[in-house]
C-alpha cells in the first residue's frame, strides 16, 4: 500500500494584539492558537507539511505586524521547524512580500514528496486584492496554471480565497474572476485546491474532475485545523477542533500553577480560562507538594526523597501562600489538589496540616527512593513496583504519568509490568493519568488498564499555558484503545 501524504491546514489565524469580539475572533490567542494546532497535529500521527491558508494577521498594516509574524515563526521553529511550508497571503495580511519574507516561504511551485518517495506539486498562489476585499486571479497567473499540465506527480493548488461550492453573500468571498479559474484548474488537471478565508469552511468537494476544500478558521471556537491526507489522487480529510468534544465530559485533572518552580508561563487563572475556553467539564489546579516544602535546588536533584527531613522540616516552604491563593478558586469547575511523590522512609511528601484538604491527591514518582545507579533491570523493576504500592496505598486518586521515570533514567519500560501496575490500581480504586507531558504514553498499558475497569484520568501537566486543556492526542488514544466506548464512562472525574 503506498504511503500517504499528510498536509496540515491551518487558515484564518488572524493574530493581534488585540480581540475582535465583534467578530467572535481570538485574535489575541492567535500565536497560542497556532502553537496548539501544530502540537496537536504532531502527536496525532504529524505531518510531511504546513499549509498556512492566509490571514495569519488580522490587520497587517498595523505597526505591530512585524512583530506578530516573528511570534508565528518563532513557534514553527519550535514545533516543526524541518517541515516545509506553504503560505499563502490573504487580504487581511498586508504587503504579501512582507509575509512570506518573514516565514521564509514563497510563492509559486513546490515539490513535495512523502515518506515514499511519491511527488506532489503544490502550486501557491498570491492573489491581490482591491480595497483588502475584492480579489482576482491575474491573467499571467491563469496562463502560467496551464503550462503545469502533464507535468505527472497529482497537482495541488493553495490561495487563500474559497472556490467551490459557490457561496452567494453580500461580502465577495470568492474571486472575482472565479469561473475562470475553475475551467483554468480543470483544463490544467488540477486534482485539488484548499482555500481558507471563509471562516466556517467548506466539506470536499469536487466540481468538472477538480476536488475542492476550504479549511475553516482557527481564531473562532471551536478553533478547527484540517488535515489533509493525499495518496496519489485520493483526498481525505479531517477537520478536528481544539476545544474538547462537551459529551466527552473532560476534566484537566493535572495543570500547574505560578507555585511550580517548573512553571513556564501558568498562572491558575489562566489555566482556568483555557479549561473554559477548550471545552472542558472541569480543571484540577495540582501543585508539586515537594516544591512548596522545600526549596528550588532541594527539589531538583530529588533530595527531598532520600533526605526527607527536607521536606518536613524545611522553613522556606511556600505552602502557606499556596493555601492562601489557590484553594479560594475552588468551585463547580475548580479543584485544588497536590501532587506528592513518596520518600525513603515510605511516606507521602505531604505534611499532617495538608491531608485534608486537597483533592485530588495526584501522585507521582520522579525519583525512586533507592539509588537506582547501580540497578540492574529487574532490581530497577521491583523497585519501581514497591514504590507504586506504597504510594497507592497512601490513597492517591490519580497515578501520574505512570512509567516516565523509566524514560527518565534512560531504561525501557518493561511491558510485563502492565499487568501488575493495572492490578495494583484497580485493587487501590486508583486513576491511571495519560500524559504527554515530556511523556509517551504507553498505549498498551491504558489498554490493560480499561479491561480491569481502571479509570482513565487526562493530565495535561501543563507548565505552559498552551499544553493546559489540550488533549486531542489523548482523546485519539482512548478512541483507538476503546473505539466506540463512551468517553465520559472510561474518564476519573475528580
Ligand atoms: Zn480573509
Ligand atoms: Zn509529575
Ligand atoms: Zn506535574
């Protein structure tokens, strides 16, 4: 079976330093918006290109948009900085020169081939616009479309304009020229074209042999991108939003806050507003209980768990300004929990004035309390699975990421542990948390885990604001582990 290429569309970011509420547009979590929709896509199979499908900006001839455009390449080059890109400029981008300068794509002819070997053409077009409204497809751009016939590899055309089906408005969606257009794409052989700029999108579609697709808006809710996956001149699509399906009734049940010496840019308040915004049924705002015992370079190395007298007695802790700021935010869609690990002496790292009030008790090992350095595997194994009955039989809700220390100490994960770990869960009524927090979850394991009717809990560990209530990789596990199962009866809820 030959491979498949895979495309991901993004359109209409229409980034800003400022909302356009008349509009229902973010625009000012336009960067955050991007940089979620390239995670998703990444851990949900990723992708052999971008294509941005104009209106990165939602007015670029504003002074900021220099500025703007360096933040949307900035998170290319973080999330997928070997993927090639496709942009083309939209009537709310400004100078399209400028555009595509400043992420480094240009217009015209792109071959692209996927994992196989097999070539796609992508032919990008920069239309102009009158007024920033009017759009038209200039006469040598038509006739140039002609000379790419018979070129062999399936060709794909890219602009920002919709083409088909027609949309009958007062605002002029489509080009002005679009007929001929239409006949230019069918004469020439296209066998695809994506747009964006209409904001709802467009189902394929396919007019005179030319299949169509407009990618809807990624800057109003529920905040869709598209992929696209081409295999020869078969097209599939998928559009999937960020914002969390409501019937699936999900709970972040493990996001940081400012108290985490780890934290990035996550405030509770923020973390909050993004559970609201993607769609969830509730966030746990879940703080590292070492980290507010004891001091930042106490924690790093792990000491507090083979000394633990550093977390108990330690007099710089922070847990008092913890209890004073975050526990008030409590509510219907708030829960305030720590995360606690276990230390030498077999205990929570959780002092006797904490255990009442937080929930969930999300627990976690980082380190192992032995040193592990001279371990073989199966010493490092039985260790492991001591400290995970312990730690469940101190009453934890929610098993954290439960094989990263393996990762982390640069070992494999044992598969024959899967049993034993769900065994253990089960018999202490205990969640099993997917995280991709730095984290590759093991699939098989989740999937032992809902046959011993272990819960399944979703953690995005968020130490940056734009990991917080993300979880489509997530989802995408549970569906293919349980498919047609009910979410919402597989998941903890706190
Ligand atoms: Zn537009
Ligand atoms: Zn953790
Ligand atoms: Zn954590």
């Amino acid at each position: 079976m030959p491979d498949v290429f895979r495309l991901l569309l993004i359109a209409d970011i229409h980034s800003a330093t400022r909302d356009a509420p008349e509009a229902n547009r973010r625009c000012r979590l336009g960067r955050e918006l991007f940089r979620r929709a390239l995670d998703d896509a990444r851990l949900r199979g990723g992708f052999d290109a971008v294509a941005l499908l104009g209106d990165l900006l939602d007015d670029g001839t504003r002074d900021d948009a220099d500025e703007l455009l360096a933040g949307l390449r900035a998170e290319l080059d973080a999330a997928a900085p070997d993927a090639p890109l496709l942009v083309a400029p939209g009537n709310h981008d400004g100078d399209p020169e400028r555009l595509l300068r400043a992420l480094g794509a240009r217009a015209g002819l792109h071959e692209l081939a996927d994992r196989d070997g097999a070539a796609y053409r992508f032919v990008v077009f920069a239309d102009p616009y009158v007024e920033a409204k009017y759009c038209t497809r200039p006469g040598e751009a038509l006739a140039w479309t002609q000379t790419l016939r018979d070129g062999g590899a399936p060709l794909v055309a890219v602009q920002h304009n919709p083409l088909s089906p027609l949309i009958e408005a007062d605002y002029p969606y489509m080009h002005v020229n679009r007929d001929e257009i239409l006949l230019g794409y069918k004469r020439a052989g296209v066998n695809l074209s994506i747009s964006g700029h209409y904001h709802a999108g467009q189902a394929l579609n396919r007019v005179g042999g030319v299949q169509y697709f407009t990618a809807p808006a990624l800057c109003e809710p529920p905040f869709r991108y598209a992929m696209l996956f081409l295999r020869g001149r078969e097209v599939s699509a998928e559009v999937r939003p960020l914002v969390a399906p409501a019937a699936a009734d999900i709970w972040d049940c493990h996001a940081h806050t400012e108290f985490a010496y780890c934290a990035k840019d996550v405030t509770a308040d923020a973390v909050i507003e993004r559970a609201r915004a993607f769609g969830l049924a509730g966030v746990c705002l879940v703080e590292h209980a070492p980290q507010l015992y004891c001091a930042r370079e106490k924690f790093w190395d792990g000491r507090h768990v083979v000394e633990p007298a550093l977390w108990r007695q330690g007099a710089d802790a922070r847990m008092p300004r913890f209890r004073e700021a975050i526990p008030p935010k409590r509510g219907e869609f708030v829960r305030v929990g720590l995360e606690v690990e276990l230390d030498a002496d077999g205990a929570l790292t959780l002092r006797d004035e904490d255990r009442d009030w937080p929930h969930p008790l999300v627990g976690a090992i980082h380190w192992l309390p032995e040193d592990p350095s001279g371990m073989t595997e199966s010493q490092f194994a039985e260790c492991f699975l001591r400290t995970n009955e312990k730690l469940l039989a101190n009453g934890i809700d929610v098993l954290a990421h439960p094989f990263r220390v393996f990762a982390w100490q640069k070992r494999q994960a044992p598969a024959d542990l899967y049993v034993p770990v769900a065994e253990m869960l089960a018999a202490y009524g205990c969640a099993a948390e997917i995280n991709f927090h730095c984290n590759q979850p093991e699939e098989e394991f989740f999937a032992v885990c809902l046959e011993r009717g272990v819960k399944i809990s979703f953690g995005s560990d968020a130490h940056e604001l734009r990991e917080a209530a993300s979880f489509g990789p997530h989802l995408d596990l549970l569906h293919r582990i349980a498919p047609g199962r009910d979410v919402a009866d597989l998941l903890y809820h706190p």
